[in-house]
C-alpha cells in the first residue's frame, strides 16, 4: 500500500504473469477507492493523446494518476505499444503518475482479468484516479473499458464508414464522448451524428448486458440486476488532445460522471455487475483447467483427429466428454 | 444438401439461434470441400466493397460463393451491417451466391463457434468458396478470421499510427495481404513497411498460438501440434477494389493459396488446430453451462454482493464455489 515504484512494479509483473493470487486477496479489501476510467475508440481518433492530456490535467489538479495501457498489437509476439517509450519520458519523473503496458497474451478474457487486478494493485497503493486505455473498438476492447466505473468514448471527425457503423455499438456505452482532433473537416458532422445517435439511447440496456456471459447467468436465472438510472445525459465534448483544447472540459464532465455515480448509487449498481461478470468468467475458467488437468491427453488428440477427418462433429465429441455419452 | 434458398436460411437462422444441434451432427460428414477465406482488417480499408469485388469475379470463373459479414457494430442491439442492402441488391438475383449478415448477440466466443457452424452449412450446401468478413481488428476479430484455411488482411494507405501499430499483429495471420484504396497518396510507403515486417516474420508461431485457450492446453500438456511448413511467401497485391483494380491478381493468390494449402498438408495441419481450439472452447462452456445450472441462485447473489462490498476477493469466492473451501 506504501510501495516504491519499484515494488509496485515488481508485483504487478506478478500478477501479469498470474503469480500473485495471495498478494490480491490481501490488498482486496482497500480497493474501491480510486475513480476507475476506460478510455476508449477507434484507431486513429488520437486515444493515447488525449489519455496523456488528461494525465498531465489531473496532475495539475494534484491528483495521482495510474495508465493501464492495453496493447493488442500482437497476439503472438506481445509487442509494447508504439510510442510508449515517448510517453514514459514525457510523463515520468513524476512520483503521481505510473504507465503501465499490457500486451495481449493468449486470450482477451484471460486479458479482461488481468486488467482487473492491476487496476486493484494501483487502486490499493493510493492513485486516485485509474485510466485504462484500450486500442481498438471490438467487442472485447470495449468489455475491458466497461470494467471501468466511468466509460469515456473517443471519436474524430473523417474516418470513414466502418468507423460509423462501429459507432452505434460504442456509443451505448460512453458515459462521456469526446470528439477529438476538433480541428479537421466535417467536425460539426460528427457532432451532430453522434448527438442524434445519442438521443435515440440505449443506455438502459447497459446493466443487464455487462460481460460476456450474461446470457448463460440469465438462463440460469440469476437474480436481475436493476436497470440503471438515466438521468446521466452523455456529455459531447470536442477536443484536440495534441494542443490540449477542450481537456478541462472533459476533466470537469469527469469529476462530474464520479459524483453522479456516488451520489446516486449507480456506483454500487455498476460494481455488482462486474463483480458478477468477473466471477463468472473466473469460475468458467477454473473448471476448464481442472477438467483438463484430469483428461487422458493421448484420447483427446484422438479425438480432435477425428473431429478434423469430419468422423465426429466437435458437439458429439464434446457430449461424449462431458456426459460420457 | 441441395436445399432451397429458403430452407438455407431458415436453417441458418436455426443455426444462429443454437438451435440446429442435430443438423450441425448430420450435415458435418459433408463439410471439408469448400475454400474458406476469413478477410479482416482495420476499419477504413474497404473490406466490404473487396469481398464484393471477389464474391462477383468467383462468379465470373462459374465459382459459387457464400458470404459470412460478422459485425460487431453493436453488442447490444444487434445492428445489422451498414450497406448490406445494398451489397445483397447487387449480388442477388444470382443463386451461386449467398450474403448472410451476423450480429454479435452475446460473446464473441459464441460469435466464433457460430460462424464456424454457418460456414459449415454452406459448405455442406455445396458452397465452393466461403467468404467470412469482419469489421475491425481487435484479437476476437482475427480469432475468427484464423477459423478460415486461408486468411486475407486489408490495409490502406495513410490511416494513421493508431492502425500501424496494429498491423504488427495482424500481419502475422495474412496468407494474402491487400492494399486497398492504392490510388491514395503513400501507397508506396504503406507497401514497403509492409514487406519489411513480413520479413520480419514470426508466421512460424501462427499454429502453436492458435485458438484462445492454448495456454490452458499447453499447461495441461495437450500434444503439441507442428509448425507449419513457411513454403508460402505472404504476398503483397495492390488494388482499387471499387474499381475492380488489382482483383483478378488477389484471386490469383487464394487459387494458389488453396493450392498450396491441399499439396503440402498445411490444411491438415491447420483443420487439426482449428478442431482443437473449437473442441477446448465448446467443452468449457458446456462445463460452465452444467455448473451453473446446478448453483443456488440466492447464494450465488449474495456472494457477488460480497465482492462488491470488498468484503470477499473474486479468487476467494471462486474457490470456495468450485472446491467447496
């Protein structure tokens, strides 16, 4: 809780590399405190930019500030974010300010964990706020950026198509929407577009389709939670990150999005559903690698030998595992 | 097997549903034939107006084509792909092919698993080549495209530091590497970055990494699979998909794709990996979908109220639920 850097780093390569099961059930206790951030948006809306903005804001502010830089460059090779070393020296020196890369090794939802419990480590040792930057708009960037109290969507003018119809799912989730890179052509467009998609509001669905396995939790009828209060209106705010333009602006929607939380038990309604979701998945995943410890890996090869001479479809091969069918 | 169009789609929406278990069983012997091709690529480059352009000149060589658009445009609502009405009006009226439009309805694991069941139905149908679309570049994006025996990533010139650094990833799955848009300015630039990391090369990895649940299997001591052969040399095509441009050459490379892969056991190689990878994944959710059948709701409620309140950490509760401790 009062570590050096150095020890802060040291655990949290514990726990990137699954090793500190013991060291996060003791500091679990004093997390909840930090206002937790996800940053979130396409390629090429200027994402880090503005995280570094609002880094360098809240410093102003004298207020700590952790990054949780989730990287999915590379499946394979776990390559460190480009223009991470530029970002460590503009920000380092500075006690209140840790950047932390994670690259995506083997599955996003073992990544979905891990951000989780690096957020809590940085959470216990006393940063206030916790911004978790997310490349990317696929389904589960946008399941790590939920994991956040407050969800920040980055948007920017002329990016084609497929970033449009990219909107409509991301949006659903922005607690706070900034329009970066206000400085190119067609900004009042976008404006306007992402106000209108806005006002159609979906918002309400948010609580009930947080995670990934709500659809196995709802047909096992677990208990609903309530739908959330909507009386946030998502704030659109226009920036250019690279000038600063606009950050104050964003910073003082997000001051206000924490006290809307706490003030009106959103907070806690946000909190169970990912207590919930992360549960799940961590139950999901512990029984598959206690059945796989125990399987005879000679007839499982087997088996997937013949699901791929088209002898037996994956569904009968998996009846045949599970009941023995 | 020589359905209607009508039965097909009725069956796929079947499929999609999860709904179809026996059909998947008995159509499964009578899949294998076709060419399944996964395109992929960050948003911007103008994947769809290429899978278009394909889709049309498979058709002028008499080829049949069936088109799978997986679209994470929204993981609430289910959008449905911006453009689909016009792509399926300029392709309909022809029966030697078929567009069908995927939502991202819960995870995208499930997403996974059911366009590998669409694709089958399609091959089993007598499609000849299978075209799986995905809008965007995130890891769940290109774990579905790797489904396919020959995967194709679009790039475009000038899209910003954002993509580049995507790229890294994803250029280690192309078998076939598109510029698209090749009449913008920088286009000779994006072309030699692109050759020098794929001279870089890790395509070696692509087996060993395949799937998400690879590092369960390889701690549990699952027979490792072999490298593939690294014969094939990913090659670089320019084109100008609205125009046409550059299209016959990308046929070109999946007919030698598709050649390569049946003459040097590389298909075998990667319909092993694939089965094991869809085996791992359908036997976790189905010992998830056992367990929490069997849980008692209240309980289970009020343990995720527990880890809300910091009262008990997510590992704590997990262990207690899965070995009673």
């Amino acid at each position: 809780l009062r570590a050096s850097r150095r020890d802060l780093a040291r655990l949290l390569t514990r726990v990137e590399n699954g090793h500190a099961h013991d060291e996060l059930s003791t500091l679990f206790p004093y997390t909840g405190q930090a206002h937790v951030i996800g940053v979130t948006g396409a390629p090429g809306t200027g994402k880090s930019t503005l995280v570094n903005a609002l880094a360098k804001a809240y410093r102003a502010e004298g207020i700590t500030v952790a990054v949780v830089a989730v990287d999915p460059t590379s499946p394979f090779t776990g390559g460190a974010i480009l223009g991470d070393r530029i970002r460590m020296r503009e920000l380092s020196g500075d006690p209140g300010t840790f950047i932390r890369s994670m690259a995506t090794r083997g599955s996003l939802g073992g990544l979905a964990h891990t951000t989780s419990d690096v957020v809590r480590v940085f959470d216990a040792a006393g940063y206030d706020v916790i911004l978790i930057e997310t490349v990317g708009a696929g389904q589960s960037e946008v399941d790590i950026a939920r994991a956040a109290q407050t969800t920040l969507v980055v948007e920017a003018p002329g990016l084609g198509d497929d970033v449009q119809a990219i909107k409509a799912g991301i949006l659903e989730i922005a607690d706070v929407l900034v329009v970066n890179k206000a400085d190119r052509p067609g900004v009042e467009h976008t404006v306007r577009a992402l106000r209108a998609m806005l006002d159609l509001g979906h918002r309400a669905e948010r609580v009930l389709h947080h995670g990934t396995l709500m659809a196995a939790a709802d047909s096992a009828r677990l208990p609903a939670l309530p739908d959330e209060m909507t009386a946030w209106q998502t704030p659109v705010v226009q920036t250019i990150a690279s000038e600063g333009t606009g950050v104050d602006e964003v910073l003082a929607r997000l001051h206000a999005h924490r006290d809307y939380l706490r003030t009106t038990g959103t907070l806690i309604q946000r909190e169970r559903a990912h207590a919930q979701a992360e549960l799940l998945t961590r139950v999901r995943d512990a029984l598959f690698t206690k059945w796989i410890a125990g399987q005879d890996q000679l007839l499982l090869g087997d088996l997937i030998a013949r699901i791929a001479a088209r002898e037996m479809s994956p569904a009968q091969v998996v009846t045949r595992l599970i009941d023995g069918g």
